[in-house]
C-alpha cells in the first residue's frame, strides 16, 4: 500500500500538516456557561490529538450569538473571553497536529423553539414535509445584515487566531447560510446576491476575502463545499467546480467536499441519489470528477471508516481524508492504521424509513460517543438510536433553558 496517508502536506499559507487524515467537524453541542469551550471539550479534544490524527476541525462555532444551530452551539463573537479558546487550541495541538476551527452561520436552519433570529437569502422554509415545523420561518436577509454577517465572520476569524488556532475552515455546506446563498432553490433573490451562480456565491466570496485579510499570511483559511446539494434543481458538482475556481485567487488553503443538507441528508448516508448509497466515501465519485480540475487540494468527507478506502480516496487524487463518526467510536483509529490495525466497532446504523428522523438520531448516537470520551469513558457504539435520540432531546431541552436566560441576560437585540 502507498504511504502517502502519512506523509505531511504542504499548504498554501505554509503551514504543514503532519499526515493526510483529518477529523471532520462534528457539530459537539457541548458549549458550557456563556456558550463558550469547558473542560469536555478541552479533554475530547485532547483525546482526539493523542489519536495521531494530523489535522482536527471543530464542530461548528457560531459567528452570531442569536442564531445557533443549537442551543448548546459555542459563539465566538465580539464579547466572548479569549481563555476558554485558548485552552481549546492548546488541547487540540497537544499532541503535535493542527487544530482549525470550523465558523459559521445557521441560517434558515435553527430549531422552531430557539430564540434569536431566522434569515436566509430569501423567505423559503426548511422543507421536511411533517417535520417542516422543526424549523423557524426565515426571513430575507437586508443588505445591511449581509454586510454585518459578513464582517462578523472576519472578527471570529481574527479572534480564533489571537486564541492559538492553526486556521479556520468556513462552512459553505450542509444547507447552512451560505449552501442556501449558493443554492438556487433557497436563494431566490433578485439583487447583487441572487441570480446567476457569481451574485449566488457572492456572500461567501466576500467572507473568504474578509477573513483572509483579517488574519496573518501563515494562517491557514479552509472552506467546507457541498460537492453537491442532491436536490432536482440544487446546487450540483458543476457549480462546485466553478466556485473552487472562483475561491483559488483568494488565497484558499483547502477545501473540503461534502454534500447534502437537512432536507436531503447525504452527509449521513441518507441521500436517495444512487451517488451516494455506496456504504464508504459517499462522494469519491463527484470528488474524482472535480479533483481533476481543482487549483486547490481537496479534502473529502463522508462514510470512511477502513485504511483501504482512505488510501482509494488519496489514489483518486484527493489530498486529505476527513473522519468524524469514525473517529467518535475510535478516537486513535489514525494510529491504528499506521500500525496496520481497524476499528474494533462501527456505530450502529440507522435504517429507518423516515430519513429526516433517522439522520437526527445518527446524529445523536454520534454525539453520545463524543460525550462519552468527553468524560474520560471509552465509546459504546451498541447504544440504540432510539434511546440517544431521546437523551439528545432532553439535553437540548436543558440547553435550551440555559441558552434563553444567557442570551436575555447579555442583552440579545444588540447583536442583531
């Protein structure tokens, strides 16, 4: 086999990273008091560090303390103390590998239930048929909310290096702000943000540029990109190809492909398009047709759990493998392999015919793993979905209660 997945890629900024494995952002809903980093994440991830994985991405971190993904999202904006993330930088590079956090933006897709604000490119809902009233109605984003959105992503950005992170990757996918901006179902908007795939990208263009000047030259800047949304009429891989194209004079590091979003979960495995029901690397097929024509190394996210798939993705040209349920039940699957050794388990999987349900509670079986080696445990991959998912909802009820009184306390509005 070649040794490629442990030999070090060099990045664009000049940063270094030791192999070619990543452990994917994977939302933790573990934020403390204040929505900020504590003592669970700091020993995920210095778990995850020890495990010899190169790179580690965080769960996403919220630009905008109004609007979360959930209600135990970690903010970094403006006001949060510095501390907490530095222990948070310092955990994740313990072990000699780089730590990126992973910013972004809920968009339209936030709980019905959470207060703060609801926006999108345009006033269209999160389609889920009789889900649907899981989400909060979203309303069209004014100029001058874009504008600000676009600035508070620079200030988490700058904050997040000042704190000791390697870099900073932005989510552009999964049917978050910007997948929505991109997206031609969601984005229906007639100005400078709306039509044609340039004005559709604009938004994250404009991001990328501002982060990029908001930080040092050796400070790695990464975007996450759906390769594809897998909706009849969505965002697809050729639209993926001309915004790489449009992101390499920006000074883009990496991008990771991915695909799919709430509305069709192909991140998890569920998506109905025959692209993606291969059980390992869901998005090797789209990946190989845009690494062909990629200025920038590619990063490739979604089912891979054995060596041999890894290194079939690196063969395609792919420069760095990405992990994260993997990673959740073996936090040292990276070390493994370079002893030649596998996963002992696989998460149980869900098969239930009601994808939107059935992605929540992968979801969660994947969260109680991470709690679980949050506490010092060691996983346990039998849990019934059923049985996590219903312990996540009761920890977002609680998380919920905490977030309201924090938000209401540190004077919400202001932040709009």
């Amino acid at each position: 086999m070649t040794s490629e997945l442990f030999s070090p890629l060099h990045l664009r900024s000049g940063q270094v990273l030791k192999n070619r494995i990543a452990k994917a952002a994977m939302e933790e809903n573990m934020a403390g008091d204040g929505q900020l980093p504590d003592e669970r994440l700091f020993t995920l991830y210095r778990r995850w560090a020890a495990g010899g994985t190169g790179l580690l991405i965080t769960g996403n971190v919220m630009v905008h303390a109004e609007a979360l993904t959930g209600p135990a999202g970690v903010v970094l904006d403006e006001h949060a103390p510095l501390k907490p993330f530095t222990e948070w930088a310092e955990a994740g590079r313990s072990d000699g590998g780089a730590i990126w956090m992973q910013i972004n933006h809920p968009g339209r897709q936030v709980a019905s239930g959470m207060p703060g604000v609801v926006w999108g490119p345009s006033d269209i809902g999160v389609s889920l048929g009789k889900h649907s009233s899981r989400f909060g109605r979203p309303t069209a984003m004014t100029a001058q909310q874009i504008e600000e959105t676009v600035t508070r992503y620079a200030v988490t950005a700058h904050r997040a290096e000042k704190a000791g992170f390697d870099g900073v990757e932005i989510h552009a996918a999964h049917g978050y702000l910007l997948s929505q901006f991109l997206s031609p179902l969601v984005n229906k908007r007639t100005d400078r943000w709306g039509g044609p795939l340039e004005n559709r990208a604009r938004m994250l263009l404009d991001i990328v540029s501002a982060v990029r000047a908001a930080v040092s030259p050796s400070f790695a800047v990464a975007v996450k990109l759906n390769s594809a949304d897998f909706q009849r009429g969505g965002f697809d891989a050729e639209d993926a190809r001309q915004v790489i194209e449009m992101l390499e004079p920006l000074g883009v590091d990496l991008v990771e492909l991915s695909g799919g979003s709430y509305e069709s979960p192909a991140m998890t495995g569920r998506s109905t398009d025959t692209r993606t029901r291969a059980r390992e690397a869901y998005f090797l097929d789209l990946a190989r047709d845009l690494v062909t024509t990629s200025p920038i190394p590619l990063m490739l996210t979604g089912g891979i759990t054995r060596r041999e798939t890894a290194e079939r993705v690196l063969d395609s040209g792919v420069a760095v493998i990405g992990m994260g349920t993997a990673l959740a039940v073996t936090p040292d699957l990276s070390d493994r392999w370079r002893r030649s050794g596998e996963a002992d388990h696989r998460i149980r999987p869900v098969n239930w015919s009601d994808k939107a349900l059935a992605s929540a509670a992968g979801m969660a079986q994947v969260r109680h793993q991470m709690r679980r080696l949050a506490r010092g445990s060691n996983p346990r991959p039998g849990t019934h979905p059923a049985l996590a998912l219903i312990a996540e909802q009761r920890k977002q009820r609680t998380a919920l209660r905490r977030y309201r009184a924090w938000l209401s306390k540190s004077g919400g509005s202001p932040r709009r």
